[in-house]
C-alpha cells in the first residue's frame, strides 16, 4: 500500500513539472492535471484507509457478533448439559421429582442454546463449526432418548432391578410354597409320644429359621448391607442343618407329610440356586439397571458432547485472538498510511501553490481594483476583458456573477444554516476528544502519584537506614562497655566491702554508709546495669529491624527469610500496640508460622506490603467504638499471622487476618483501587493497598487478596512463587508503565 502511494506521488510530481515546461498548455488544463494528480493521491491514501478500517470493521463485528455469543452459548450449553447429567444421576439416586423438574428446564435452555449455536454459524457461514455442531446434535439426539427410559426404569422397580425380579417372581413363590408344607406338617403332627414332641419342636425351630432366612434376603435385597448379609449366610446354615434333621426323622412322619417335606426339600435346593443368583446379580455392576445404562450409555455420550462443546469454545478463542491480532494490525497500517499520505499531499499541495503564485497570481492581480469595488457594494463595476484565455472567461465570468450576486445571497442564508449544523458536529467531536485527554490526564496523574510515592518510599528507605547506622555506632558502644561497668560495679562493692571487714567500727566509715544506704546500692546498682543492658539490646533490635524493613541495598531479586520480615515489621508497629494497651485496647498478635524455604523477592518492597497491611489491621482495631447499647466492646483485637509452604505449586502464602469490624461488599470492590479510602480526610491517602497490590502482582507475580463480610473481620492473603523468573528489578518507569 505505501509503495503504490509513493509510486503515485512520483507520478504527480513527473506530471507537474512537465506542466510548467509546457507553455502551450491552457492554465485549465494545467490545473486539471496538477488538481487531478492531487485528488488522485488523495482518493489512493482514503482508499486505502477505508480498506484497512472496512477489514479492522469486520472484525470487530465478527467478535462481537460471533465469537462472544458462540463462546458464551457454548460454555452455557456445557453447564447445562452438566445440570441434565446431575439431575439425571439425582433422581435415579433419589427418586425426587424435583431433579425431574430440574432436567426438564436444564433441558430446555440448553437446546436453546443448540439452537442460538446453529444460527450463528449458518449467519456467517462457518462450515467446520457447523460440522461440529452437526455431531453434537447427533449425539445429542442419541442421548435425549436415555433419560425418559431411565426415569421409567427407576419408577419401574421391577424393570430396573434384576436380582429384586427374579426374587420377586420366582424366589418368593418358592418360600411361600415351603412355608405352607411347613404349615402342613405341623398341623398334622400329633405331640403324644416324645419322639412326636421334638419332632414337632423341630419344624418349628425349622419355619422360624427358614422365616428368618427369608426376611434376610429381603433386607439384603433393599439394603445391599453387609449385616444382611451375615445374617443370611448364618440363617441359611442353621436352617439348612434344621432340614437335614428333620429329614433324618422323616420315619415318623406320615404319607402326607413326608411328601410336604420332599416339597420342603425339593423347594428349598430351587430357593438356594435362586438366592445364589439373586446375590449374585445385587453384588454385580447391573444391580440397578438405571444406574447401569446411566454410567454405560449416557456419560461417555455427554463426555463426547462435552468435548465438541469444549472444542467450538477453544476454536472461537483461537480465532478472537487472531482476529483482534489482525484488526490491531490493520489500525496501525491505516496510522501509518495516514500519516505519509498526509505528507506527501502537503508536499505535493506547496509545489502546486508555487506554480499558481507564477502562472496565475500576476493575471488576477489586474482583476483585484474590481473585485474591491464588487466588494465595497458597488454592482455596476465591470471588468475589462483583456484576452481570449482563461484569464479573459474569468473577467467575462466575473461580470456575469455580479449579475447573479443578489441570487447568491439568497443561497449563502441556506448555506449558513448547513454551516451551523457542521459547526454543531464539529463541538462534538471536540468534546469526544476532551473526554479522552481528561481520561490521559487522569491516567497521568495516577502515575504521577505512584512514582511520588516510589520515591517518598525510597527517601525513607534511605533516611531509615542512615538513621539505625548511626544509632548503631552509639549503642554498639554502649553494649561492649556494659561489660566492664558491671565488673568494676562488682569491684568497688567489694573494695567497699573489704573497707567495712577491716574497720568494722570506724565511725566515719560506718556513717558514710549509712548517708549512702549502701545496702540498697548494692540491691538496686545490678537491676539498674541490668535494665541498662535490656535498653541498649532493644535499641540493638529496633536498629536492626529498620535497617531489615528499609533494604536499600536490595533493589535485585534475594533469597529472604519472610519471617524475619514479619518480624521486624512487628518491631516497628509495637508502639502502635503499646499505645492501643495503654488506652483500654489489648491488641494481641498470634503468630502461625509454617516451615517457609528462603524465598526470592523484594524484600524491601514486600515489607512495605506487609507494613501496609498490619498498619491497617492495627488501625481497624483501634477504631472500633461503643456498642448499639452504649457499652464499650472490649472483646480484645487479634491479628492474627498464617504462613505456609505449599509444595505441590511452590509458592508461599501469607495470610494477615483481624476481627474487626469487616467490610462490606461495595467497598471491598474498590480497595485495592488508587485513591480509594475509608479514612477521614486527611489521615490516608488511598495508595497504600494500590501500591501493594501492584508490588505482588507486577513484581513477585503473585496474588494478593481480601475475604470480608460485615461483623466477621477481614483476613488479607498473599501469594506468591518461591522461586521467581525475573532476575532484576525492572526501573521504576517500566513498573508503573506495565
């Protein structure tokens, strides 16, 4: 595109020049060609323009009216194809109707998604979706057929459970018939004799086992319970030996009930093989038929429409990617033909007027006094015609407008209103456009206020650290000479000592000591070296835990101990605790910490996130006021500090929870946004959540959160890898620019 707006504009200059060359040429034909030339170059570069806004056009309407919807209904087809497939399962499980209910409308939105799917492919002729959608329909036509006959078979106990079939229409007949033999020998047997007497005692002692045995199987049956089936195995081997005796005394018995207990016998080997099959076909993978065909047939047909559905939404994502790379690609050609066509009219626009102010300037000078009369209202002028060329057409033309200027003014009124509507459109674009560089301007002052606060950050780092260095020097000297004071101490006590051995009744001696209360120098002298000694120790440690918290000299990647960053953190803060103790407010601090390797990170800035969180943690607490009642509440503040490694990802979590008042929903939106505080005017800036969630997202790659409700205090999470990808810090510039 840029070669051919080069090579046209070469051409138009050719054309010029050799229009000047060529004196015989009427100035209209020399306007015409170097006017054409002009407008030719221009139609080529808005030609081209249009062809790159017409291509990034269609894709973006291709994303919009496409992509976005097939993605959109695809991923709503594959959550309701899941709906079928749960409530299916459910009601099969359960026999609820309302997973039905569930199904049926499941059912209804995802053929309507099916259907929004078909539309738009066919809309923009898109063969291969329309392929894949054509076998999600088959296969969805196979599946659709499933779930009526599964509901059938569930409501059908008969159909849909086998072993409870074949018990139902062939094992209880059977022990219905043994009962009744049962029955009848029992009613025939006479108890006269004693034989007779326990051998009655017998057949009941067998139809009370045989019952039992039933019952049983019945129970296992509904149940599937192992202790059924326990029972079972030791019913049917008592009852199977109280068979075996009844039949070794099957001499007493009678014609009749002999032939009842070779029923009993003859029944209950059928009622074994029955029961053995029974057991079988519960125990086996068909024990519901439902559920059989459910995980046979219908899952791995709804995995394959599953995975089409996965497929067209990965396809459309594909190809939004590659369209918007396109229409990005096109914008910035059509930017860049702009601006070069733009040059070369300018160019070829100067050389034009160079050749006007030659050729034409001069001749229409002559026609200037005229046209200044025209002007100052007089209509009568005319001007004098010199020649037969174009210059002559324009006097004789000139005359004949001022006959015709009466009827222009009419027409300019009309123009002027077209002028006014122009004009109209025109502030709107002006005001599209101050719309946008209040929006830059924003943009520049949000940068604005993260750099200030990168460098106030860095300038404390510094003043911090200078601070704990020459502290240090001080205190260091203090801490090697506490040693030797608290020997000499001991020395001259026990000079004095020694003194008050050796002249033990000097009065002057014995006076002194009791001006001085030697007594209680020698108790109070050691506490006093000793509470020394503690101060100068915790200077040591509030030294060291500014100089931990600033890190000055750590702007690369470090493996850091977070610990001792939470720790030197708390050192800092401690006055806030104390200060909240001192006031009623017991702040407590329970720390979790997990086993955490060194981690590579910023230390310098990751203590500023923590800082910043604890600060607020601390703040909240302090803040909390009297109850509705009027009570204070002094139920005491926790902050509470969770660390751990997780090992399968290789990050480390921090989590840094209160039980103050919470957060509402509305404004644990806007936290992390800059600018945005709780806070009275003038008590915070609004930065330092900001700041903090771009130092763990941008910086360490990680993730940092916030879970609150209202009444249930807020717990902060951070996140981030223990090994990083990046070796340096990048400049501060590139980090707010990211």
């Amino acid at each position: 595109m840029l070669n051919s707006i080069v090579r046209s504009f070469n051409s138009s200059i050719s054309n010029i020049l050799k229009i000047t060359k060529n004196r015989k040429i009427t100035i209209k034909n020399k306007l015409n060609l170097a006017f054409g030339s002009l407008i030719g170059v221009t139609f080529l570069i808005m030609g081209v323009n249009y062809w790159s806004s017409v291509q990034a056009t269609l894709n973006i309407n291709r994303t919009e009216e496409l992509r976005m919807p097939i993605a959109l209904s695809s991923s709503e087809a594959q959550s309701n194809l899941l709906k079928m497939l749960s409530n299916v399962r459910g009601y099969l499980v359960t026999g609820d109707t309302v997973f039905r209910q569930q199904y049926q409308e499941s059912r209804h939105a995802f053929e309507e998604n099916l259907y929004e799917m078909e539309q738009l492919f066919q809309r923009w002729n898109v063969p291969i979706q329309l392929e894949q959608l054509k076998n999600l329909r088959r296969f969805y036509e196979i599946w659709s057929e499933l779930p009526p006959y599964l509901f059938d078979l569930k409501d059908d106990r008969l159909k849909s459970e086998p072993g409870f079939r074949l018990w139902e229409q062939e094992g209880e007949l059977l022990a219905i018939h043994i009962l009744a033999n049962i029955d009848q020998i029992s009613q025939e047997q006479n108890p006269r004799f004693s034989s007779d007497l326990e051998l009655f005692q017998e057949t009941i002692s067998f139809k009370i086992l045989f019952s039992l045995l039933v019952a049983d199987i019945r129970n296992y049956i509904s149940t599937r319970e192992d202790e059924y089936r326990f029972d079972y195995t030791a019913h049917y081997r008592k009852s199977k030996a109280s068979l075996e005796n009844l039949q070794s005394r099957s001499y007493l018995l009678s014609q009749s009930q002999q032939e009842s207990l070779n029923d009993i016998i003859e029944g209950f080997t059928g009622i074994e093989v029955i029961i053995e099959n029974t057991v079988e076909i519960i125990e086996s993978d068909r024990y519901r038929e439902d559920l059989y065909i459910y995980q046979s047939k219908a899952e791995p047909i709804a995995k394959e429409m599953l995975i089409i559905l996965n497929y067209i939404v990965e396809t459309q994502k594909q190809q939004f990617r590659s369209e918007l790379t396109s229409g990005v690609s096109n914008l910035n050609s059509a930017q860049l033909q702009t601006l070069i066509g733009s040059l070369l009219i300018l160019i070829l626009g100067l050389i034009m007027t160079l050749i006007l102010q030659r050729k034409i300037s001069d001749p229409i000078q002559r026609l200037t006094e005229v046209t200044n009369s025209v002007i100052s209202g007089n209509l009568e002028v005319k001007a004098s015609v010199e020649s037969g060329d174009e210059i002559g057409i324009l006097a004789q033309t000139f005359n004949e407008m001022t006959d015709s200027l009466k009827l222009s003014l009419d027409t300019l009124e009309m123009y002027n209103k077209n002028l006014e509507s122009l004009v109209e459109e025109r502030t709107e674009e002006l005001r599209v456009k101050n719309t946008e560089l209040q929006l830059t301007l924003h943009n520049l002052k949000q940068t604005q206020s993260h750099l200030i606060q990168a460098e106030k950050m860095s300038s404390l780092g510094q003043m911090v650290a200078g601070i704990a260095h020459e502290i240090n020097n001080p205190i260091s000297f203090i801490q090697c000479n506490l040693s030797p004071l608290i020997t000499y101490c001991q020395d001259l006590l026990d000079l004095v000592q020694s003194y008050r051995d050796f002249y033990p009744d000097d009065m002057n001696i014995s006076k002194k000591i009791e001006e001085i209360d030697l007594e209680y120098i020698e108790e109070d002298l050691p506490k006093l070296v000793e509470s020394m000694e503690m101060g100068a120790n915790r200077i040591h440690d509030i030294v060291l835990s500014l100089k931990n918290f600033s890190r000055i000299d750590q702007a690369n990647l470090k493996e850091t101990d977070i610990h001792e960053g939470v720790e030197s953190t708390l050192l800092i803060l401690q006055h806030r605790l104390k200060s909240a103790s001192n006031q009623g407010r017991i702040i407590q601090i329970n720390k979790e910490y997990g086993d955490l390797p060194l981690v590579e990170c910023y230390p310098g800035e990751l203590n500023q996130v923590l800082m910043n969180i604890l600060a607020n943690g601390i703040d909240v607490l302090e803040s909390r006021v009297e109850g509705e009642n009027g009570n204070a509440d002094l139920e005491d503040g926790v902050l509470t500090i969770h660390t751990e490694y997780q090992e399968e990802t290789d990050r480390i979590s921090i989590q840094i929870q209160d039980n103050g008042p919470g957060i509402d929903a509305e404004t644990a939106k806007k936290i992390f946004d800059p600018f945005f505080t709780t806070k009275p005017v003038g008590e915070g800036t609004g930065l330092g959540l900001s700041i903090s969630y771009k130092i763990i997202t941008e910086h360490h790659q990680g993730m940092l959160k916030c879970y609150s409700e209202l009444g249930q205090g807020a717990r902060f999470e951070i996140e981030i890898p223990a090994h990083q990808s990046w070796t340096s810090l990048p400049h501060e510039d590139q980090r707010l620019s990211a």
